[in-house]
C-alpha cells in the first residue's frame, strides 16, 4: 500500500490514480494524520503531494516529520518536497522567478527514481518557491534552467523529492517516475483491481 499526504494540491487524486494504475492500492490522509496512525498502516512507501502553500508561512500544513524516521521510502512532490526539504534541517525561499509550464529537465544521475529515464526530458512545473539549500545527506539529482535543485535524493534513507509533477501527463517519463519508486524503491507487488476492492468491501 502506498501512503499519499494530501497537502492541498488540485492533483492527488491523480496521484492516487496513477499509483491504482500500476495495480497498487493507495490511501488518501490530510496531514494531520497522528504518526501511530501511519506506522500501524504499514504502508511500503509514502508520497507527500503539492499543494498551494509555501513551507514557511505560519499556517502551512505540514504532517508529523516523524515519518522522516519509520524507515519506509518517501517521495515529495513540489510542495511536498519542499516540506522534505525543510523538515530536515534545508532552506526553502521565494523564487526570484515563479516557474509554471514546461520545462527541460537535465538528470545528473539516472538511478533510483531515474532508473531508465533519459538524461533530458520534459516535465511539468507549478511552483513560486525554490529550495536554496539541501538537507544533511540529499544530494541533486536533476535540474531545470530555472531550478537548481528540480529533484534530489538521500537514497541511503530511500528519501526523495521532485520540484515538478510526475503525476501530469505534460511529464512524458513522469508514470515511468511513479513506475520506479513504487516497484524499485518501495517494493510493491501488482495485487490490486478495483474489482478485488470492491469484492472485498
């Protein structure tokens, strides 16, 4: 079961979705989810969504940074990296420039969540925000010409982030993405249909 934190974003049911495509059952949580609650459902990876606010307002939501520590593989999308990011111990700012639309996405290292991706590819951005320092252990893994640190990665931790939206399908390699931290990272196994679910409820 994959694990998705809802931070607000206009797209989690589409991350939802994409996860139910590779035939994985997922499950919806708002942020305030108490850490016991996340432990005791035993998920094999966790994804944080995007979402319209920016870390370091007062009232942004933010999930217990506890999950940094239950040793089960995490991906941040765009807010939800930033969230990552600052939790543990990076800096997120304002951009100097808001970067929406497509973008060329330059791959340092093609392992992990880049395992077979091509070293240039298109992906998707929506964000006013930009990370201007990396936590302890991450180190880039992608960029764009606008954003120094479009993804990065502590894959010792299986601990992952993404400025862009895999999840769209403006991000032509973004399922193959999906695709590797679900199977590759979390190790899932293709054991759920909507028909199984709807068997079993």
């Amino acid at each position: 079961m994959i694990l998705i934190i809802d931070f607000g974003s206009q797209y989690n049911q589409l991350i939802a979705r994409r996860v139910r495509e590779c035939q994985v059952f997922c499950q919806i949580e708002p942020p305030g989810i108490p850490l016991r609650a996340i432990a005791e459902l035993q998920p094999e990876g966790i994804i944080l969504s995007g979402g319209p606010s920016s870390i370091y307002e007062k009232q942004s939501p933010k999930v217990d940074p506890g999950i940094f520590n239950l040793n089960i593989p995490i991906l941040g999308i765009c807010y939800g990296m930033q969230f990552m990011v600052d939790a543990l111990g990076g800096r997120v700012e304002r951009a100097g420039k808001r970067e929406y639309g497509f973008a060329a996405l330059r791959i340092f290292r093609q392992t992990g969540l880049f395992d077979g991706v091509k070293q240039k590819t298109d992906c998707w951005m929506s964000h006013g925000d930009a990370i201007t320092k990396l936590p302890p252990g991450f180190t880039a893994t992608a960029s764009t010409e606008n954003t120094r640190f479009a993804a990065a990665a502590d894959s010792a931790k299986k601990q992952y982030g993404v400025q862009f939206h895999p999840e769209v399908e403006h991000t032509p390699l973004g399922k193959k993405m999906l695709h590797n931290f679900i199977f590759n990272i979390c190790g899932c196994k293709r054991t759920w249909t909507m028909k199984s679910f709807a068997k079993n409820t």
